[in-house]
C-alpha cells in the first residue's frame, strides 16, 4: 500500500491519520468526513480520489493544526447533516423520496437497490403480473446517494456505520448526523428444520422469492406431463402446500388458483383433475386480523374451489418434498410456500442489550419513533424492525409508510428533531386490510385497528365480492409509485384476462 509522510500526516490509500488535540468534527464537500479525537484526526473518505487532490489533501493537512478555521472556510462547502436511511422498503424509500436535499444530504445503504410493492407480489408468482411491474430503482429518486451494500455494524458512539457491498464484499463506513433504521424484517421459520429451497421450500417476500416460486409451478406441471411417469409421482408434483393464513398466503392460493381454472385448464387439460391445494395455519382460523364475517366467508370460497384449510395444525419437520405435521401426518408437495410471520433482521439482532426490544426482537421506540433509551443519540426505527411500547402497531406497508411520511415531516420541519420538545408523537390511522381472492372476488374490513366488532360509526365495515376485489384492484394501482408502472399494471392484467398467463421457463 503507498505511503507517504507530509509533516505530521500518514497518509494511505484508505485512511488518513494525523495528530491533534482538539475534538471536532468537519465535512469536505460530500465525499469525506474528519473526525477529530484526542489523539488522533481521521478522514474516512467513500470515493476514489485523484492524484491531484491527494497532494492536496496532504497540503491541506499539512496546516491544519495550524489554521482550522480558515480550513473550515475554504473546504466546508457541504454543511448539509448527513442523513444515513437503512433499508428500501416501505419505511425507508418512503422516507428517502420525503426528505429535502437542500437540508440534509441523504444515503441510502439497502441490500435490494429497488422497492417492492409487496401487496401485488403473490400476483407475479403465476404471470398475473411481470417482475418489473412491482418495483422502483431507488436510483430514480433524485437528490440522493445510495450504496447496494448490508450495515453490519452500527457504531453510536462514532456515528459510523459498518457496511459490506454487495457484490465483492468489500467493508467500507458510512458517517451520519441522523440514522434511520428502516431495515424492515425476515420471514420467521419458528426453527422448523428443512425449511428451504433445496427441499422445495420457498419463502414469499421478495422478488427472487417470486421469481423462484413461478419457476417451481411451471416446472411441475412440465414434469408432470411426462408419459408413463407413475400416477402417484404426478400427484406429489402437483400438490401444493401454503403454510401461514395471512393475507400473502390467502392471496397467493388464489392466485394460484385463478392459474388453475384459467390456464392449467386449456395448457394442461390432462392434469387439471390432479391438482391439490392445501393451505396450514397453526391458529384457529385464517386472516386472523380480520372480521370473523370476512374469515367465514373466505373458508366458504376456499371450500367451494377445493382449497383444502387445516386449522389449529402446525408443521414439526420438513423433509424433500414432504411435510410432517405435528401429529404425525406426512404432506407430500412439489411445492411449498412459506409465509408464518416475520421476525427482527440479523442487524437488529446483533445490536446489544442496552438497545431493548420488544415482542419478535422488534427495537423498542417512543411516541417519536426515537429508539428507547437512546433518545439524544439522533437514531430513528421505522417499519417492522420497531414497536412502540406505549402503541404496538402490526408488521404492516401502511404502518411503516405512515411512520415515513411522519417523521419526513419532522426532520424537515424541525431543528435537532430528536431533542426538540416541540416535536408532537405519532399518531397512526389505520386505513382498514384487503384481500384478494382472484375470480373477481375479494374482502375488505374497513374497521378500526382496536375496533373489530364489525361496525364503524354505525355503518357495515366489511365489504365481500366482485366490489372488494375491484376496490382492491383500484386502491393498489393508485398507490403504485411510478406513471410507468401505472400504465403497465392494468396492461397486464388485461392481457392476463384475455390472453391468459406467460408460461414461459428462462
């Protein structure tokens, strides 16, 4: 590594280090960060440097214990605070799109570099929908920086967070005035062995998630059409197993079955009177936030197209391509969906007991979404990685996009937010919960989130049929982000209805 000493500075390729006494902390334009310490003055730098501003940079330090302010004056041509946001989902993209560039200048570090709208990802499973009809580039949001890469590490005390990029694994660091933690939450197995892909196990939270379930379906219906392969080997293809009875796992059995009636039917017309679906939920009914009318009628859809639900069942082991119940009842499938919950994301696991956490390791907040017990730190939690002790509020896109726009808000408005009085709590409106159940039907409850008697200001909360399923249809094409996706959306839901689903394998 080059090394070459100017004065009292060590410089490298990397790191910068040179002595001081006095604790600070200035920005040079976008690209670098110095820190001051007791004894040492580091500059943490996220950009290649050319030649001609590392021999500048080591005139700069070379006086700089002599003469702060007039390096303050002549270099700090950025005073925006950095705002660092982890995570692109509903929470953080959200947030990104809110915040005002001319204020902070803001970064966002996610593992995925695109949102996802996740309520219509069931629909890309069977073609209903194409890949690239559900997701935003984070890129397109403008006034912003963003690195593909995983935070594994959050250092508090510093206001630096430890990333790893992407593609080649490399560790760089991250400075921050304010940090979000928008890093949203993992699909919980509740530690049943075999739950993974190599058994045909699938969970159904991202695109390549989607991407992989599609490839499964179309797989089993091909190999299930070879001649002379044994009856009961087409029957294990063609067996589908969803286990969870939320809405992703109601939507994508619909789903799934509008690809059956509609297009297995004229496809494979050989194999229609072999396929099975069964849906697992481990509590007592399905849909288990919803109105008990809505639940009744749903079993009756299910029960009317053969959609086989076992309640109060759970799953003890999974093995290739078979499923043990608790009782000791062997399920076998080609396919098997996995959709049982979320739990806290390895980062919000790894942080340590002085950040306390609430029900499914969810970090602990206040009324202000600032992380309990750290409330002067300038660190926020939103979405699925935070619950609020005083309100806790369910895993849901709407709950996380509320807190966004909420503390977007504030962040604009207010100075030091995390330390201002003035700043008011957050208040949550629950919008009501749809589902789609494909054939033009579908379920919306309107109620309240703590009023699930069934009536809202004296009228009916709960709409069923033809009506929700175009409710659904029309609230979520309204809420897709981009005019591109708004045009492509009901293209392809039109030539699904008309020309049927692409089957294609690549």
């Amino acid at each position: 590594m080059a090394m070459r000493e100017v004065g009292k500075l060590t410089m490298r390729s990397r790191r910068l280090q040179v002595r001081g006494k006095d604790k600070h902390s200035l920005r040079w334009q976008d690209r670098t960060t110095i820190l001051f310490s007791p004894s040492s003055l580091s500059l943490r730098r996220y950009s290649t440097l050319s030649a001609a501003d590392t021999t500048a940079t080591a005139d700069i330090f070379e006086g700089l214990t002599k003469n702060k302010k007039a390096y303050t004056a002549i270099y700090k041509r950025d005073a925006r605070p950095p705002v660092v946001i982890l995570g692109s989902g509903w929470a953080g993209f959200q947030l990104a799109r809110d915040l005002n560039k001319a204020k902070f200048d803001v970064t966002v570090i996610s593992d995925r570099n695109h949102f996802l709208f996740t309520p219509l990802l069931p629909s890309t499973t069977v073609g209903t929908l194409e890949f690239r009809t559900i997701q935003e580039p984070v890129r397109t949001i403008p006034g912003i920086k963003f690195y593909q890469a995983l935070a594994t590490r959050l250092n508090f005390e510093e206001r630096l967070v430890a990333c790893e990029e992407y593609y080649l694994k490399e560790r760089f660091e991250v400075n921050y005035e304010y940090l979000i933690l928008a890093v949203g939450s993992t699909t919980n197995t509740f530690n049943v062995p075999g739950v993974c892909p190599d058994n045909h196990v699938y969970f159904l939270k991202q695109l390549s998630d989607a991407r992989a379930i599609r490839s499964r379906i179309i797989e089993c219906f091909e190999r299930a059409s070879y001649p002379d392969l044994p009856s009961a080997a087409q029957a294990r293809l063609l067996s589908f197993l969803v286990v969870g009875g939320g809405p992703t796992s109601v939507e994508f059995a619909s789903e799934l079955y509008d690809f059956l009636k509609k297009d297995v039917h004229i496809l494979y017309p050989d194999l229609e009177h072999m396929v099975s679906v069964t849906l697992i939920e481990a509590s007592d009914h399905i849909l288990g936030s919803f109105d008990r009318q809505l639940v009744d009628y749903v079993g009756r859809v299910f029960q009317e197209r053969h959609v086989r639900v076992l309640t109060d069942t759970s799953v003890e082991k999974v093995e290739p391509n078979v499923a043990w119940l608790k009782d000791g009842t062997p399920l076998h499938f080609g396919l098997c969906v996995w959709s049982t919950g979320v739990k806290a994301t390895p980062l919000v696991q790894a942080l340590p007991p002085s950040f306390p956490k609430g029900p499914g390791g969810r970090l602990l907040i206040d009324g202000r979404l600032r992380l309990y017990g750290h409330e002067q730190k300038g660190v926020f939690a939103v979405g699925d990685c935070a619950i609020s002790e005083t309100r806790p509020l369910p895993c849901l896109a709407q709950v996380a996009q509320q807190q966004a726009k909420y503390l977007g808000g504030v962040l604009n408005k207010y100075s030091e937010p995390h330390v201002n009085k003035e700043v008011p709590p957050f208040e949550y409106r629950h919008l009501g919960s749809m589902a789609q159940l494909g054939m033009w039907k579908g379920v919306v409850d309107s109620a309240k989130l703590d009023d699930k008697k069934g009536d809202q200001d004296g009228k009916k909360s709960v709409l069923t049929g033809w009506t929700a399923f175009l409710l659904w249809r029309a609230a979520y094409w309204t809420k897709s982000v981009s005019w591109a996706n708004k045009i492509l959306i009901p293209m392809y839901w039109l030539k699904s209805w008309i020309f049927g689903r692409d089957i294609s394998r690549f």
